[in-house]
C-alpha cells in the first residue's frame, strides 16, 4: 500500500521522499498553478484519490517546513488535514501549546513518560 501512495503523490508532484514505513513529504509548490489549487487543495485532491483508489484513508500536514508538517499531520481533525500558517505568529501559534520535546522531534510520537 505505500507504494500505491508514493505512486499517487507522484502524480501530483515528482519531489516526493520516502520516509518508511509509514510517512513521506512531498514539495507541492511546482503542483500548485498545474492543478489550480492552493496547498489546502492538494491535500484533499490527494485524500480523495487515496480513498477512492486504494482505500486509504490518510492524514496529511501542510506546513512550511517537512518538520512542522509532520508533526500537524499527528493531529489532523476532520477531513484528515492539518494545515499551519507560514507567518511567524501562525507557527508560534501551532507550537506555543506543545512540550519542546515534541516541537523539537520531526516525527513527534509520543515519548514514554518515566
């Protein structure tokens, strides 16, 4: 199945890296004035194609950075996406609330508590 959703993301844009097992970050900006869509867009474009294609139901974060992306993708709410603002404030915003570990972890799972 992760093959499928590399192949369906490289549909959407040819700068896509693989992070196995469960997780990859693509570089949509050269896909956004091709599709007419904004990042936002693309993200449900791609959902949808996952559901319908292969019943894959995926949660995405769209972000400045592949680190703030990864770690809004953990939290998606409905519709499965996470979108954080690129201003200063947006990202302090989406931080703030957060324990510096997790900020400071691109994958940001959760750590055991000793």
């Amino acid at each position: 199945m992760y093959r499928l959703l590399l192949g369906l993301v490289a549909e959407v844009t040819p700068v896509v890296q693989a992070l196995p097992p469960s997780a990859l970050v693509a570089d949509v900006s050269g896909s956004l004035r091709y599709f007419d869509r904004d990042p936002s867009g693309l993200a449900r474009m791609i959902r949808t194609r996952a559901l319908a294609r292969n019943g894959l139901d995926v949660k995405i974060g769209i972000a400045a950075t592949w680190a703030l992306a990864a770690i809004a993708s953990n939290e998606s709410g409905p519709g499965g996406i996470r979108t954080v603002g690129a201003t200063r404030e947006d990202i302090e915003a989406f931080l703030y609330p957060r324990p510096v570990g997790e900020s400071c972890t691109a994958s940001a799972t959760p750590r055991p508590t000793p």
